[in-house]
C-alpha cells in the first residue's frame, strides 16, 4: 500500500504542508506514525480525502487552469476485459479518462497511487507519477 509524507500529499491536494498537517490534528484525514515518528497517509485515506474536497466547489484562483498537466492521485478504476475508466482527483479537478485495461495494468493504477492526467485536445494520456 502507498503512504504518503504530508509535504507530498499536500503538493498532491494542492494546498500547503501546514493545512495537511493541520487537517491530520483536527480529524480530518486519519495519518499513521513511521518507525522514527514521521505522520504519514496511506493512499486509501488520502484518495477519499482527494474526492471530498473535489466534491468542494472551486474558488476562483482555482476554477481555470491554463496547464495540460493534471498531477494527482487515482480515486477509482472501474474495468473490463478491455478498457478501463480511471478517475484521477488533481487538487479540485476530477480528470476522468477511458484507457485500455493493459494499460492499468501495466502502469499498476488503483485508488491511492500517484499519476498525471495529461490533456492534449480531446486525448487524454494518463502516466504514472513519481
């Protein structure tokens, strides 16, 4: 299972390291302890974080995005013997796109692990992130 440090679940979320951890002290996201006390979020937990604020509605700053670059994390993949549908939640955008099931597979998409949705006109490519 992934877990994420809170810096990058922030970069994630877009929002600040100090709102994640300030979310992880108030409730709102559940975090577990590493060996040497680091908090960390398993993907589980941070992708249902991802939907609830995607579900938020968008504040201005937020509502246009003049990037073709979506990082974030996959939310759901619901799948046949052929295609696949991948939802991917990046900060308040919900990026949906059809690829084949191969694809999953071999890029290892499923809820909590990290990818970038890339838009180019009416396409778009789903990559794994780092």
């Amino acid at each position: 299972m992934h877990r994420y440090r809170l810096g990058k679940a922030a970069h994630l979320l877009g929002v600040s390291p100090d709102t994640v951890r300030r979310w992880a002290d108030q409730g709102r996201v559940d975090t577990v302890r590493t060996d040497g006390g680091q908090r960390e979020i398993e993907g589980p937990e941070l992708a249902r974080l991802a939907i609830e604020l995607g579900d938020a509605p968008a504040d201005d700053a937020n509502s246009v995005s003049a990037r073709n670059r979506f990082p974030g994390l996959v939310t759901r993949v619901v799948r046949d013997t052929v295609m696949a549908q991948v939802e991917i939640q990046a900060g308040p955008h919900r990026v949906v796109s059809l690829i084949s099931a191969e694809a999953v597979d071999a890029l290892g998409l499923e809820p909590g692990v990290p990818a970038v949705a890339s838009i180019k006109s009416t396409n778009v490519v789903v990559e794994r992130a780092t």
